[in-house]
C-alpha cells in the first residue's frame, strides 16, 4: 500500500489541510516525530492507532542513522500491508524530518510507495501572522539561525529555529535589516509572542522564527497607486488594467471584455 508524509500546518489543528485529515482518517497507523506534531495528531485520530517511535536529541550522525534505520523498519510492514502516515508539523518537505524517513525507506525498503500531502508552512503562516506580503518578483530565502546566526542574503529573509533572538537581531540589523519574529505561531501549547523587540524573546525556543526586510526596497506594488487616485477609481483601459490582461494573456488566459 502506502506511508503518507503529512503536513499538520504550523500547529493549530484547524489548519490542516482537508486532504490530510482524510489521509488521517483512513490510515491504519499514524507516526509522530514529537510531542507537538502527536497533540495535532491526536485532534483527529485516536490515541490507539498513534504509532511510536523513538529519536534521539543528538547531532551525532551514526546515531541519527540508526533511528531512522530502525523508524524504517517499523514503518516498512504497516505500509506494506496497508496504509500508514507519518506526521510533521509545517510542510513534509520545508525543513521537515520527513526527508530523513524518505531516504532511509529508499535505502533499505524501496518497495514501499510514498507520497506527501503538502501543508500549510511555517512561512505563509509567519508572514500572515505578522501581516507581510511577499510581493511578485520579491527575492526571499530561508535560514535557519539558531545559536545566535545572522544569515544575511537576499533583500527577505525567513528565519527558523531562532534560539537567541538578540544575537540575531544585532547581527541582521547591523547587515540593514528590520526585523520582527514570531514565536509559537498557531499553536496551542504554550505562549503566541509576535514582536520587532528582541528582548521579548531572550529565554531560547525552538519554535521562534524571524523575518528580515531590508529598509531601503522602496518597492510597491501597482494597486499601492490606488491611494493617490480620487475615489479609488480606474477608468477600465488604465495602464493597471492594461497590464493585468496583457499578464493575464501572457500566461494563456483570457479576461473578458470591458474589465474584470
């Protein structure tokens, strides 16, 4: 049959997708990583079809790749007589442990099929927590920073596993940076923080991100014109609705006659 990789989304249960609660629904066994990946989980299946597994908190690698040697042999059978999921918080394939398992089945149980429900990702979610559009065109990249790092790149960045948001904040900063962050973001254990005050966050949390902005874009989209034009009106053959259909019809799609 087949193991299901699961996105859960950033933590409250209502944001999982409805394909992957009915994945959950019909999956004889569903596996967790952790404890806050079981508590979603648990909202939508029972305790007694919740798999087991055990993972080290280690760096060590040679260990690393014996638990996951050893998750893949417990797995193997389930999705081999029928269906199993395997749960992560966030999206299965955005800095997710997932990866781990759908390499170590390749390598030792590569007759079992594997396919991944996305989910809703720590980044959308982050963004709209603190009310960031990511405009058309914009350059973004993603970092993990724990430990104090300051990544710096692009004009956008998104930061996870932000353990000493002081360090970072005077390292982005320093680089031309704004930033803000947001800490336990859609979940329910434990406290939402979202602030630009660093301080906020001195205790460390896994679950603290950052987004970083440059000061000095000055970008803005089309529609941020609307303020300066009376009334908020656009005759039907302005340059913006020009432009919608000629974009429009460069991707193959037609807008009807007189507008939208």
């Amino acid at each position: 049959m087949t193991l299901y990789g699961v996105g859960l989304g950033p933590g409250d249960p209502d944001l999982l997708t409805v394909r992957g609660r009915d994945v959950l629904a019909d999956a004889d066994v569903v596996y967790t990583p952790g404890r806050l990946s079981r508590a979603v989980a648990t909202t939508h299946v029972p305790e007694s079809r919740i798999g087991d597994l055990d993972f080290p908190m280690t760096r060590d690698e040679a260990k690393l790749r014996r638990a996951w040697k050893a998750a893949a042999a417990e797995i193997a059978p389930q999705a081999r007589e029928g269906t199993a999921a395997f749960v992560t918080l966030g999206d299965p394939n955005v800095y997710s442990t997932f990866g781990h398992l759908r390499r170590t089945l390749a390598a030792f149980h590569p007759d079992v099929a594997v396919e991944t429900v996305p989910g809703v990702s720590a980044v959308t979610a982050f963004t709209t927590a603190l009310g960031v559009e990511i405009t058309a065109g914009s350059s973004l990249t993603l970092h993990e920073a724990a430990n104090g790092a300051a990544p710096t790149g692009p004009d956008r960045l998104v930061l996870f596993k932000v353990t000493d948001a002081p360090a970072t904040h005077a390292g982005l900063t320093e680089a031309g940076y704004d930033v803000w962050f947001g800490r336990r973001l859609y979940m329910e254990d434990g406290e939402t923080v979202v602030t630009d005050d660093p301080e906020e966050l001195a205790d460390r949390d896994y679950y603290t991100l950052a987004y970083a902005e440059r000061g000095d874009l000055g970008d803005e989209p089309a529609t941020a014109a609307f303020d300066a034009i009376d009334g908020g009106r656009v005759e039907s053959d302005g340059g913006i609705v020009v432009e919608e259909r000629a974009t429009a019809e460069s991707c193959g799609d037609a807008l009807p006659e007189g507008g939208r």
